[in-house]
C-alpha cells in the first residue's frame, strides 16, 4: 500500500500528518451492556429537532418510534431501549446548554430485542421507495456531522450522478470504529453500498480507504468479489489513498480519488458523486431488510485515560459515565483534571459533564490523563510570528495567518469578504501545526457565528 | 458523589510537537557552529565581539520584556539568534563598545519598538548593523585578514577601544605583522575599488590566504540545509535569494565580461551566503504566503546585484534585505493562497478524471430546486 502512495504522489494538497495512535485497530468490536437508563435528546443531527411522540409514562419497545418531525431535513428517533418514559425534558447536551431529551429506563428482564421492526423487501423498489425506507431507519451519518442520510442520498431533478463515493478514510487519530466495522461488516456494508446507490442512480461506487488500513482493504476486495460470485452486479471499487489528514473530508477525498477539485461553495453532486460514510451504510446494509430503526452505533472508546480501549457497540442514549466505567477509565473515579471528548482529538468537542449521552454523531470517546495534557498546558502562546506553517497546512488553501490577525482585531467582515472565511471547515491543522500556539480554529468559530448572528 | 473535575477545551486537543522555542533554539543550534569557524578564523576578537553582541541583545530584550514593552520572553532564543547573526556581519576586529550599541539598537529600536517578537518589520539584527553603518563607518569598513598568527593570544587592537574613542589604526599593526594594509580588504571591496577578483577556494573557507572573508559560506549552506531539512526555516527564499542574484549576475556577465564580475564571485563574496539562508529567512519579516517567499527572495537577489554593481557601496545584500523588508507586507497582500474550488474552473475540469455534471449546480441552487417536503411521513389524516 505503501508503493501505491508513492506512485501516486500526495492524495491533495498541504493537510498534516498526526500520529495515528490507532490503539483499537486491532480489537474486535465489543457489545458494550445496555445502561437501566438512557437519555435520548431530540436534536441529534443537523436540521430541524423533532418532537417527542409518546409521554411521561408511556410503555415503548425497542425499536419504536418515540420522536418524529414531518420537515424534510429531520429524521425520527427510535427507543433503543424496552421500558418506560420517564422524563421527557431538559438534560445536560454534547454541546454545553441543557437540551430537551426523552429519558426512557429500562424494564429489568426484558429481552431487548428489536420487536417493532418489519422486514421488507426492497429488491424492487424504487429510489423513492429506499429514501422513505432510509427515512424510516432514523439515519444520519454516522461519520460525527449527522447530516440526515436520506437528504444527502436525494438528487435533485436537474443533477444527474454517476459515482457514490463512500468514504473509509477515518483520518482522525485514534478513531478506529469505521476501520472495525469495514472489517467486521463489510457484507452489510456492500447491501448499503448497493441500496445508496440504487437511491442516487450512481453507476459505480468507490470506496476510498487510507493506506494505513490494508486488512480493510484487502476485506473489502475480498467482500466484493464474493458479492460478484453472487450474482451481484453493480460496479463497486476500493480505492487506497495516501494517508493524511483531513482525508475524511468529502472534498479532500474526492481530490485524492480522482484529482477534482470541488468549486468552492458547491456540493459533491456538483461534479456527479455522493459520498457517505462507511459507518452509515453498513448500518444502512443491516437496517433496511429488517426496516428497523437505528438504535445503536459503533463507539470507538479510547484515549491513554481508558485501561479498556476498544471499539464498543453502544445503545444510543448510554450516559457516558457507564460507558468510561465500562471501559475502565481509572481518572474517572479520582478528583483529578482530565479531558473528555465526543469524537476525535482534531475536531471532537470537549464535553463537560459525564452526563452527556452518546448520539448519533458520536464516532469516538477520548479520554486525556492530567499528565497528558500538562505539556500543552504549559506552553506559552506567542504573537504569531509569520512562520507560514498555517498557510502550508491548510488544506482549503487559506491564509490562517491573517486570518487569525484580523480576527484579533475584530475585522470579521473583512474576514469573510476577502480572506474566505466560509471556506474553513474547522478541521484544525493550522492550530494543529502553529508554534506560536494561537487558538486559530477557536477564533475562527468565533467570527464565523458573529458573521452569522450578523446575517441574521 | 461529587463531580469529577473536567476541562474544557476547543478543538483540536492535540499539537505538532513544534514550538517558536524548538525553532529558535535549532536555529541557535545551527549557527554555532558557524560561529565556532568564525573564531577559529579571526582568534578571541571574533570571539569577544560574539559574547558582547548577544550579551547586548539578551540585556536590552530582558529590559524591554521586564517593563512589559514587547512580548515574548528572553527563554524564546529569539534574542540569541539577533545577538549571534549580528556579531557574524560586523568585521572581527569592531570595537567592542560600538558592538553593544549595535546590539541595543538592534533589539530597542528594531524589536521593541514594534512591540517583540513576531511583530518587528524589519529585521532586528540588520536594524542594528545598518546603525553602526551609519554611525561609525571607517571602523565597518576596517577588515583585518584571517588566519593572522597569534590570533588566539592577542586582540586586534581596534578590539579594545574606549567607549566613544576612536579605534586605534590597524595598519600600523598589520605592518609589525608584514602585512599591507591592503591585505585587510574585503573580496567585494577589493573588487569595487582595485578591480580583482578574489579565487574561488578563498571565498569559500579562505583557509589559503589572508583574505578577509566573513563566516564561511560553506559552512553557512550546510547548516541552512539542516534547518530547511528538519523545517525550521522555508526553503524558498534561500532558493529565491540566490537564484534571483545568480541570474542577474549571470545576465550582466553575459552582456559584457571585461566590467562586471562571475556569478560564482557573486554569489559567494560579501554576506550573500548569510543573508540569504539567515536574514532574509527571518519568519516575522518575510511574507507567509508560499508565492510570496519567491516574490521577496529574488526581490532580495535583484536589489543586492543593482546595488553592488551601482552604487557606492562594495555591499548591498543589508539594504536589499531591509528594502524587501519594507516591501513584504504589499508582497503577502499581491500573493494570497488560491483557496480551494475557487482557482479557475478550467484547471478544475482538466484535472478531473472522470466526467463533469455539465450543469453544475451551486449549493444554493441546489437547496431552491429541492422540494422542502419529498414526501409526507406517516402524516396523520383528517
């Protein structure tokens, strides 16, 4: 895999190279036990929230349906737990601010099988058909930006695509859930290749993997080859790229795939493709022929904090708190300064309470040790002293230099107008590489909700 | 139970391992052993001159840091590194005392005045040495050859002036030592004013003769390329510098032979090497922007060539350096990054393997053209 990177040259210009710190690759993914109690917010994805269907009391099953919205970009909620409604209010949230959420605990002995769901058979059913389907299941991508997976997959009339591209790349350091569940479940993970595809009209798919996972690859190759001995038809690929970061991103990996370059402002559809995640269509694969909802998701839980590190099949709605006691995260249980974070260590949130659940955008559990993050905490942060290293690490092709300048002054307009601004994505490798250690990133977020609040 | 104490942080939680104090501290590295060179060439006077430069910069930085003028801290080695490059532009032989004005001048007026590191214009060092230029000119024009006998044991007597007294006359001391005084003269000077030009093995170590060369420009190649290998300094400019005054010197030597010098003389006479691999790669004063470096570095290389050839001065690379100083912030301001998506949609197309949407659709018109409900779920009837 190594050669392949080498006779292909950089997979797109500037990004960084973090240390991997994959500690989880090689473990098998665990089933983590169900919690007595979940708590399941109503805002797990970006669009409209939707509004709790059942009440304070209320018997559900696993599986059922509790939360529903009838706008286009908003997906509905299922229990992921039998048992009875508790509380239906506002719990501590991922993001700070308390969030409306419907608290369900568990009944002791129940089965907890999925009892509500329905197989189908989609094997003739339209593009249409699978998008109702794909709504039915409550999908979002899984790959930590929960964009709801039926809006995505839908074409508009005048575009036309020819290429689903499905995103294996996983560039974050320590993150290794997609990594297991391409290995794990890459049966399912072809059945929601092939259903995405029949939803978009693609012709072929492309799934783009990192060089540093070729098991993955060489699984997946494996996979697709018995799925053509099946009698399957559809054009599906694995393509390795080089490793770097942020290869996850749609635009970076359609670059390393196939050298265009995205116009800025665009959609993939704009040059014909799709992409997806392979976390969200192997759960795509696994829900649709059995029409259940999504209740659970892969959680990669790691961190030099956690004694069990390992890939975890986590319910929705676990209190973080019982899956680090799971997990064995020691710093949990002594009154010591520690990190938390939903996602990876480039772009995940730190979290302040162990209250918060686990949703549907959650890929990953960090856990940093005081000791950790002492070398951080004691570094200085000078002026910027004009290294360019920002600029030869932007993968958007910004100046991050001046554009942390102006926003020290407060120029958020001029920000916007002529340093694009709304280009960043916030994938940190300016922050990442400044020596000065100015929070780059951190003032971005920061201009960009000002220019928002503004244009408003 | 009480709550565990958590921190909250933004994004991203982890961070190359590379500070300004690693890079300042590797630049540090690197130079001495070019200084060590230097001392082995022109004995304890170099020697001296190098202690009291920096000990000059490290006092004032300390001062300004202290009462709180400028930011940063004296750890940061910034200060060093004006100190050492300073001390390897003056002649060996600069008496000590206009050595430490040059090195508070260097970091008053070129440091902090614009507020420490990161924010100075120009840079500090060839603030402080285009002073001294300025203020004493017969004492920076006063070379002494290297590779003198006795240098280890006796200082050049200009060395050891009083403050604000005029150095005592090398020539009479060269003559005990049966050297012409004319043997003090720089390779660049004896150019301009006698019209020879120096061997190539002279201008690289100067371990041959008694030709009065700066620091080595080999030894000074070799430790640019260590730095621009393990990325503490951009391997443009250098590049830019040298290719910029090589070709303009490769040009006039075309044109007419008999009146202007070999690029090669060029190229490795006077602080070229210096100023191109240490100067002009001064972070806080050259453009970050990746075209930019090339704009300024062959910028630098053209003004030294004109300025060396034209003007009155045998060198020219300090004020094209601080000339390209001025300039950097309009270079920066021309050469912005073209972000992604945004270059020429030509280029997009041709790099793309696969075929284009022929019409393409922008997010907004995408977000017009989608129905805002598809299709009605469940949606309970009447």
């Amino acid at each position: 895999m190594k050669l392949v990177s080498y006779f292909r040259g950089e997979a797109f210009q500037r990004g960084v190279h973090p240390p991997s710190c994959k500690l989880t690759a090689e473990r098998r993914i665990r089933r983590l036990p169900f919690p007595d109690r979940v708590t399941v917010p109503l805002s797990q994805h970006i669009g409209k929230t939707p509004r709790a269907i059942v009440r304070v009391g209320q018997e559900v099953v696993r599986g059922q349906p509790i939360a529903r919205s009838d706008e286009w970009l908003s997906v509905p909620h299922h229990a992921p737990l039998s048992g009875v409604v508790e509380f239906i209010g506002l719990r501590p949230g991922m993001r700070g601010p308390w969030v409306e959420s419907i608290v369900i605990r568990a009944h002791a002995g129940a089965t907890q099988e999925d009892l509500w769901g329905r197989p189908r058979d989609l094997s003739q059913a339209t593009g249409q058909d699978i998008l109702q389907a794909i709504w039915d299941t409550g999908m979002v991508g899984l790959g930590g930006a929960a964009f709801p997976t039926h809006a995505k997959l839908s074409v508009p009339k005048q575009a036309k695509v020819h290429t689903l591209v499905v995103n294996g790349c996983e560039c974050e350091p320590y993150l290794t859930c997609d990594h297991r569940v391409m290995i794990e479940h890459a049966a399912d993970l072809i059945t929601g290749i092939r259903y995405a595809m029949r939803a978009t009209g693609a012709v072929r798919g492309i799934i783009g993997v990192e060089d540093n996972k070729p098991d993955a690859v060489l699984v997946l190759r494996q996979a697709i080859a018995d799925a053509a001995a099946a009698g399957v038809t559809e054009e599906i690929h694995v393509e390795a790229v080089p490793t770097k970061y942020p290869q996850g991103a749609e635009k970076m990996l359609i670059t390393a795939l196939f050298g265009a370059e995205m116009p800025a402002g665009g959609l993939p559809i704009a040059l014909g493709m799709v992409v997806s995640n392979v976390g969200t269509l192997a759960a795509l694969g696994k829900l649709l022929p059995l029409g259940q909802g999504l209740t659970e998701r892969v959680v990669t839980v790691t961190g030099p904090g956690v004694a069990k590190p390992g890939d975890y099949r986590v319910i929705l709605g676990t209190p973080l708190k019982f899956v680090l006691d799971y997990a064995g995260a020691p710093a949990v249980d002594a009154m010591d300064a520690r990190q938390v974070i939903l996602g990876g260590p480039m772009m995940g949130q730190a979290i302040a309470s162990l209250d918060v659940p686990i949703t549907k955008g959650v890929s990953g559990v960090l856990v940093f040790r005081r000791e950790d993050m002492q070398e951080r905490e004691s570094r200085q942060t000078y002026p910027c002293i004009k290294c360019g290293e920002c600029v030869e690490s932007c993968p958007m092709g910004l100046n991050p230099s001046t554009l942390g300048m102006l926003a020290a002054k407060r120029e958020y307009e001029l920000m916007g107008e002529q340093y694009f601004l709304g280009d960043c994505f916030e994938c940190g490798c300016c922050t990442y590489v400044c020596p000065s250690n100015i929070p780059l990133v951190q003032q971005f977020r920061v201009a960009k909700q000002i220019l928002r609040e503004k244009a408003a | 139970m009480t709550q565990p104490l958590i921190e909250i942080r933004s994004a991203p939680h982890v961070q190359s391992a590379k500070t300004v104090e690693t890079i300042m501290r590797n630049v540090v590295y690197s130079l001495l052993p070019i200084c060590a060179f230097y001392v082995f060439q022109y004995g304890i006077s170099a020697l001296a001159s190098i202690a009291v430069v920096t000990g000059a910069c490290l006092l004032t930085e300390r001062f300004f840091v202290r009462t709180g003028t400028q930011a940063g801290r004296l750890s940061d080695y910034s200060a060093v590194i004006t100190g050492l490059l300073l001390a390897l532009t003056l002649p060996p032989g600069f008496p000590l005392w206009m050595g430490a004005v040059a090195g508070i001048v260097a970091i008053a007026l070129g440091k902090a005045l614009f507020g420490g590191i990161g924010f100075n214009v120009f840079n500090p060092a060839l603030v402080g040495r285009a002073f001294v230029q300025a203020a004493f000119p017969t004492a920076i024009a006063t070379y002494t050859p290297s590779f003198l006998p006795g240098r280890f044991t006796e200082f050049i007597p200009s060395t050891l002036a009083w403050p604000l007294m005029i150095p005592a006359d090398a020539t009479a001391w060269l003559k005990a030592k049966n050297l012409d005084a004319l043997a003090g003269a720089t390779p660049l000077a004896k150019w301009k004013f006698d019209g020879v030009i120096a061997n190539a093995d002279e201008l690289l170590t100067s371990l041959s003769g008694h030709m009065a060369v700066g620091p080595s420009p080999l030894l000074i190649l070799l430790c640019g390329a260590y730095l621009a290998s393990r990325r503490y300094m951009d391997w443009r400019i250098p590049l830019a510098v040298l290719g910029s005054a090589a070709l303009t010197a490769w040009l006039l030597f075309a044109f007419d032979p008999a009146r202007y010098p070999n690029p090669f003389f060029m190229l490795f006479s006077g602080g070229l090497i210096l100023g191109a691999v240490y100067m002009a790669t001064d972070m806080a004063t050259s453009p970050v922007t990746p075209k930019g470096m090339w704009v300024y570095g062959a910028l630098i290389g053209l003004l030294t060539v004109v300025i060396r050839y034209y003007s009155g001065l045998p060198e020219g690379v300090m004020y094209a350096i601080l000339i390209a100083n001025a300039a950097s912030p309009l270079i920066e301001k021309i050469t912005q990054p073209v972000p992604f998506g945004r270059g020429v949609l030509d280029r997009v197309k041709k790099r793309a393997t696969y075929p284009l949407n022929p019409g393409y659709i922008s997010r907004e018109e995408a977000s017009a053209v989608t129905p805002k409900k598809r299709f009605l779920p469940n949606k309970p009837k009447k």
